[in-house]
C-alpha cells in the first residue's frame, strides 16, 4: 500500500509540475497515475479480504458496548453546593427567601406560610416551628390551628398534611382484569429478551407498592428481569413501607437520601441501573393489563431501534381498576402527540403506526439504543420537555416510535378535586420552561425557533 501511494503521488505531483511535463509525455503521465490508484485500490481490496478482523469491522459492525450498571444514586454537582428548594412557581436556596417581598402567595411547593411568624417555611417542620408549644397527640395537633398540620397516629406525630400518614388512604389493590381476546401469537421466550420494568416514586407512598404489584402480576416471570424503585428523596423513605419480601417481586430500591432528583434524572439512574435488555418506563401509579408486553418485545426485537408506547387509560386509585378503555384503540387511545410552535405537545389520533412525540410517561425501550442516543438530557432539571428531546432525538438518529394498540396501562390522571391524585414532583416553572426551550435548541430547525421566541413564556 505504501509502495503504491508513493507512486500515485509521484504521478500527481508530475502531474502539476511545468518542469516535469517538459521531461515526460503527457500520456506516459497519465498510465502512471491510472496504475497507481488501481494499485492502491486493490491492496485496500486483498485487505479487506484476508484480513478478518476488518472484514468483520465493517459488515458486521461491533455493538454498543453497554454501559455499567449504576449501584447506587448519586447526584448532581448544583445540587450538593446550595439546597435550592421549589416555592411553587419559582425556587429559592431556602423557603425563608422563596416569598421575596410578596408575602404568602409565593410560599408553596416544599414550603408553606406561618402566619404566627409572617415566615415561609420548609413543610417538614412547619408543625413544629411554626407551632408555639410542642404537639404530643391529637387535641394539642389540633389546638395549634394549623390548617396544614394533622395528627398521625401511625408516627405518634404532629405533621405537614402533605407528609404520607400509613393507613391514612385506602390501599386497596386488586389483580388485573382477565383479557380473554388475548393470545399471544407466538411464546414470549422465542424473543431471548428481558424486561427491566423502571418506576420513579417521588412520595408516591399510596401507590408505589400497588403499582409494584400489579406490574408483577401482568408480566411473565421468564421475561421479567427486575422492577426499580427510585425513592426520590421521598418521606418517610418507600422500602420500609413495602411489606412483602423485595425478592419475591424482583424488587429493587435506589434512594435519593440528599435532595430531590426530579422526574428526568430518576427515570435516567433507573435505566443506568437496570440490567434487563429492555427498559420500560412506567409512573409510579399504573397498572398494566395482561399482555402489555408482548408488542414490546416483539417489536424491539425485530428492530433494536424501535420505541413503543402503550394505550394509555384511566385509573380508578379508589378501586384500582382501570377506566377509559377506547372503544378502538387502533384509532383512538391516548399514545401518540405532536409537537408546537411554543415547545410543547398536544394529543392526536390516526390510523397510521407512527408516533411523532410521545408523552413521556410510559414507554418501553432497548437499553442499548436508550444509551446510544444519550439517555436523558442530563441538564434538564425537575420535569417536563424531556419528552421532546428523547422523541425528536430518537427519530433524527434514524429511530423510530410506534404505537401499540393492544397494549393498554392504565394511568391516574390528575384530577382538580381529588387530592389523593395530587402532583408529588415539585415543577419550578422556569424549569420546565427552560427544558422545552433546550429541547427546541438541540433539534428544531431555525425558522421553528424563530416562530417559538414570540410567544410570551418565552
């Protein structure tokens, strides 16, 4: 190979040389430059021939090397240096500054108003600071006239109504419905796949070990590898409350112990931790029905690129049971959404297997292509826009998103009235804000952008 590029570069180098075309004629010229780069192509050839090593490089390339199994959580360098807090639609180092000279109507979130002390304080120990003499039952809770502070017999304490009170909601959970239309076309082990089911469980105390439950009754044990809990920074922490064996469930907790993580971060230690080929992401209050995970794995083993999201239903907490089943899921179901010119999605329906943006919530993936794509953005922060991100960025590096008619999960939705479904995951508003326009920076083409920065949030 050196002897020939050595001679084409003599022939390219007569070539361009005045001097050199007066010594040469111009066809001997050309034969020279003809033979060297023949010579150079089949050296390159008798390589790739005998050379296995690069053969086997290039027609069957090696795959992603996978990446390390996270033990245990560890946590963002903003957050070890000041312990910022959520004030509601804003967020502060402490409570004590989240009011910022406008009183109590900017002191929600993790914190919450004492009138006795015109102050904002951190929820945890409002029942306590804010109070003038220490509660030690139920007459004296109620004698503080704290409207945001109960008694709590199970912990023999005066606390924050946000704060879980075991036995204080019902737990009822009940096994998935039977789906008598379903067969599965072919047994689900012919696949070689496994499942790492992901569950991020911000103080999701009424519903975790439920939704736990329900994902190991509907998922066949050959398949299912193992389901995580990410206890982000919730109190009282989940594990102890679980009260069956961890082992029976193939279950695994992972605790955030110095400050909430948010939504995108556990979601993405969960999938550093997860071992199963594929990851399914769930909320920590579902319940999937029997067969939701058979066009998982059918579909990513046909393409390891392949994302699929279930039919998304309702949830009835109070009963477990499931709600809202369409009629049609084929056309109809919550699955598929696209994209706006303010950063954000909307649902839609259509005939056609496609998923431009999906919602985020559910979703199951191969753990390999969720890491060669780069896993969640890890400078979002909190929740919401890593929905955009992870859809666009899946279909621009040659993926693809597909909706599963036959999978249905049942989702408790937030409602208004109901403070059972109220939201546990703090949403500073500017960072939301600031996901969805990081979103639209990394991926939307400028005239998008442009039409994005007239709107008014942004």
């Amino acid at each position: 190979v050196r002897d020939a590029a050595a001679t084409t570069t003599t022939a390219m180098a007569a070539l361009s040389s005045r001097r050199g075309t007066t010594n040469r004629p111009k066809k001997k010229q050309g034969q020279l430059l003809f033979y060297g780069i023949t010579t150079c192509l089949l050296a390159c050839l008798w390589l790739l021939a005998t050379d296995d090593e690069i053969y086997s490089e290039i027609y069957f390339p090696t795959p992603p090397t996978r990446r390390p199994i996270r033990q245990s959580i560890s946590y963002k360098a903003e957050l070890n240096d000041t312990t910022k807090v959520s004030c509601g639609g804003h967020s502060a180092p402490t409570c004590s500054q989240c009011p910022q000279g406008n009183g109590a109507n900017w002191c929600n979130g993790e914190c919450a108003w004492c009138d006795r002390k015109q102050d904002c304080m951190d929820k945890k120990t409002l029942c306590s600071s804010c109070a003038p003499a220490v509660a030690t039952d139920e007459s004296s809770c109620q004698a503080l006239n704290l409207e945001a502070c109960h008694w709590c017999p199970q912990t023999t304490e005066c606390s924050h109504v946000d704060k879980y009170c075991p036995g204080k909601e019902p737990m009822m959970w009940k096994p998935p419905e039977p789906e008598p239309w379903f067969s599965p076309p072919n047994p689900i082990t012919k696949y070689g796949k496994t499942l790492s089911v992901v569950l991020p469980c911000g103080s999701e105390h009424a519903f975790f070990a439920r939704t736990v439950k329900s994902v190991f009754a509907t998922t066949p044990p050959e398949i299912l590898h193992e389901i995580i809990v990410i206890d982000d920074y919730s109190d009282p922490p989940l594990e102890p409350l679980f009260e069956e064996d961890p082992a029976d469930y193939k279950l695994k907790f992972l605790r955030s112990e110095q400050h909430q993580l948010g939504l995108i971060d556990a979601k993405h230690q969960g999938a550093e931790a997860a071992s199963g080929d594929i990851v399914v992401f769930f909320d920590c209050h579902c319940k999937p029905a029997n067969g939701y995970y058979e066009p998982f794995v059918r579909e990513i083993s046909e393409n390891y690129k392949r994302v699929v999201v279930p039919t998304i239903t309702g949830l009835d907490v109070s009963t477990w049971t499931e709600t809202s089943r369409p009629q049609n899921s084929a056309t109809s179901g919550l699955s598929k959404c696209y994209l706006t010119f303010d950063a954000n999605f909307k649902w839609f329906n259509d005939d056609k297997p496609w998923v431009p943006i999906m919602s985020g919530g559910l979703l199951a993936i191969s753990r390999d292509w969720f890491f060669e794509i780069g896993g969640h953005d890890q400078e979002m922060q909190a929740w919401g826009g890593e929905n955009l991100d992870l859809s666009l960025r899946i279909w621009r590096c040659g993926g693809e998103i597909v909706y599963a008619p036959t999978s249905f999960v049942g989702h408790m939705w937030r409602v208004q009235n109901k403070k059972e479904t109220k939201l546990k995951y703090k949403l500073p508003a500017e960072k939301a804000l600031g996901n969805r326009a990081r979103a639209l920076k990394a991926h939307a083409p400028d005239f998008f952008r442009n039409k994005t920065v007239m709107f008014p949030e942004f």
